[in-house]
C-alpha cells in the first residue's frame, strides 16, 4: 500500500513541525502548510523534499487557499488520508486587555480556519476513510477567567464531535487534542519549568492516528504533571 497522505496546517514552527517531524519518522508523507514561508520551505527540504513533504503557503483564514492546498497535496501525492487542523493563535485574557482586531484575527483564525480546512478536505478524506486531527486546548474544558482564547477552542472541540456525527458511517475519525501548558513560541510569557514540549503532544497525534481502523479516539488531554488544573 502507498505510504499515508499527512496535512498539517500551522506547520512551520511548535506542535505542528513536532508533528510534522514525527510522522515522517513513522512514514507519512507530507503536506505542511502555514503562512511563514522560508521555515515551511526549510522544513519539508529536512524531511525529504517534493517526494516526501512540500511547503504550501497558506493563510487559513482565506477560502481560496484552503481550496489551492487540497488541490495541491492531491495533485502531489494524489490522496489525503489525515487532516491535522493545527494552525492557531492566542490571545491575553481580561475582556480589555487585546484589541478588537486581535480578538477578530483569533475567532478567524481559531474556528473558521479549521471549519474551512474541513470543508476543503472532506470529499478528499470520505474517499480515504481518512482521520481529522483537531487542536483545542485544555482551557476549552477548564475555562480560563476573561479568556476570549478559550471560547474559541470550546468551539474547536464541539466542531470535532458534530464533524464525527456527521461523518459516522463513512469511516473517517475524528480525533480532538486538548494541550495543557506547552512550551512553544504561543506560550504567553516565560514558560515555568517542567511543562510538556512540542514533541509530547505530537506522539499524542501519532497515537491517535496510527490506531487500528475500528478505533477512533475522540479526544485527548494532555496536561504536565506540574499543572494543578
């Protein structure tokens, strides 16, 4: 059989590259896809080059792009068979404290991008019997006071299980992802010792994924030992 097919949005740098990395150790082949050029490009040359991950610039939030990275993965590799909708960004709580315009960006970028990435790729992933990785968050379970940031991921993971509803019976998983404090550039202020890397939350993707076909993991938190909630 033809080695999978991986997309990864938000690819060029934290848990999407970590993922990125990871699944090409475990034989994926990869469409990585984020808005920064130069690291996505540096990226896919690291693992492989045009046989094995290409770099696709893409702002998630934009429709038309969304639509030119699925033409251009089945085009390069010719099957989608996994979906990881990873691009986000993060906000400051307090209901004053970021502007209307980054509250803006971040609902787009947060829930559009993904419903759009799903939408692009679903005709794609039904003929594959593919999976569809979601990021949220832990503060989509355990609300963080004022936080705007995760309102927008409570909205991720109801978006994965009406996607599972939806999709039941045409054998495409689902699978939301819940990170508790990560150590990446989306980390607010100085990281505190001992939380969970990139990696961590990858091989959780990698679990999931690589499950057999009867079994779909619906969602994952993943929280340090050191975080008290």
């Amino acid at each position: 059989m033809p080695e999978p097919v991986l997309l990864i949005t938000g690819a060029s740098s934290g848990i999407g590259a970590a993922t990125a990395r990871l699944a090409a150790a475990a034989g994926y082949r990869l469409a990585l896809t984020a808005r920064r050029a130069e690291p996505l490009a540096a990226l896919a040359e690291d693992l492989g080059g045009p046989s094995r991950a290409i770099p696709i610039t893409v702002d998630v939030t934009d429709w038309t792009d969304q639509q030119r990275m699925v033409a251009l993965t089945l085009e390069a590799f010719g099957s989608i068979d996994a979906v990881f909708a990873n691009a986000g960004m993060n906000g400051m709580p307090g209901w004053t404290t970021d502007s209307v315009d980054h509250w803006r960006a971040m609902v787009l970028t947060n829930v559009y991008g993904p419903a759009i990435t799903i939408r692009a790729a679903l005709d794609a992933l039904v003929a594959s019997r593919g999976h569809v990785v979601l990021t949220s968050s832990r503060a989509a379970r355990y609300p963080i006071a004022g936080s705007l940031y995760g309102a927008t991921k409570s909205a991720v993971t109801a978006m994965g299980e009406a996607l599972r509803l939806e999709l039941h019976g045409h054998g495409v998983r689902v699978t939301v992802v819940h990170p508790g404090w990560v150590d990446t550039p989306m980390f607010p202020g100085e990281p505190p010792a001992d939380i969970l890397t990139a990696e961590d939350i990858a091989h959780a993707v990698l679990y999931a994924l690589q499950q057999p076909q009867r079994v779909s993991v619906n969602e994952l938190l993943v929280r340090p030992t050191v975080q008290p909630i």
